[in-house]
C-alpha cells in the first residue's frame, strides 16, 4: 500500500514540477511579447506618420509647381483643428478604455485566483468529511 502512496505522490510532484516549468517558460516570454506589440505600435505610427508628411509635402509641391494659391479661412482652419482636437480626444478615449479594461480584466483573474483557493479548501473539507464518515462507517 506504501508504494501506491509513493508512486501516487511521485505523480503529483512530477504533475506540479512540470507545471511549474510550463509557466514559468511564459513567465520568461511574456516581455518578450510585450516588446513585439510595443515595437508594432510604434513602427505603425511612424510610417503612418511619413504617409501623412508625405501626402502634404506632395500635395504642397503640386500646388506650387501648378501656381495654386492654397489660402486658408479662419473657419478651415478652425475646423482642420477641431478635427484634430476630437481625434486626439478619441484616441485618449481609447487609451482609457483599454487601460481600464486591463484593470477590470486584472480584478477579474484576482477574484478567479481567490475563489479558487475558497474552493479548495471547501473541497478539502468535504473530502476530509467524507473521509471521517467512510472510516466510521467502515468500522462499525
């Protein structure tokens, strides 16, 4: 019986060592990604950038190669910055959203982790209940 025991606590503390070796293999890639994403973000806002700069510096050069006289109204021009003004209110909008929804997320996997260890001590305490009926039922 004493080997039962042993081979069956062998396969638990292989079952945890492996599982320990799992996530911490994550544990080691997760700046990894985190860099990737940071790297794409930025990389996609630079040539973003270099098309906008583009597009004007070539429509500019059109227009003065054509002799256009670009003149601007003070109504453009107040309406380009408030086109301006609302993206950049959108884009921090967004910045909250997705800030707050990791913290909401972040919330959610504390409650999961808490409610995991309620649950297993519950368990544990059925188990060791059943354990004392079994054994005094078994005796009589």
């Amino acid at each position: 019986m004493s080997e039962s025991t042993d081979s069956s606590l062998d396969f638990f503390a292989e079952c945890k060592k492996n599982t320990e070796k799992f996530f911490n293999e994550i544990d080691k890639s997760t700046p990894v990604y985190h860099q990737i994403a940071t790297d794409i973000q930025k990389n996609y806002l630079d040539a973003w950038k270099k098309v906008m700069d583009s597009s004007i510096s070539l429509q500019q050069e059109f227009a003065a190669k054509t002799g256009q006289n670009i003149s601007m109204s003070e109504d453009m021009k107040n309406t380009i910055q408030n086109m301006i003004e609302n993206s950049i209110t959108a884009y921090q909008n967004q910045n909250k959203i997705a800030i707050d929804s990791a913290e909401a997320s972040k919330k959610v996997f504390d409650v999961i982790g808490e409610n995991t260890k309620i649950f297993g001590s519950l368990n544990k305490n059925i188990m060791e209940f059943m354990e004392s009926t079994m054994k005094k039922y078994s005796r009589n």
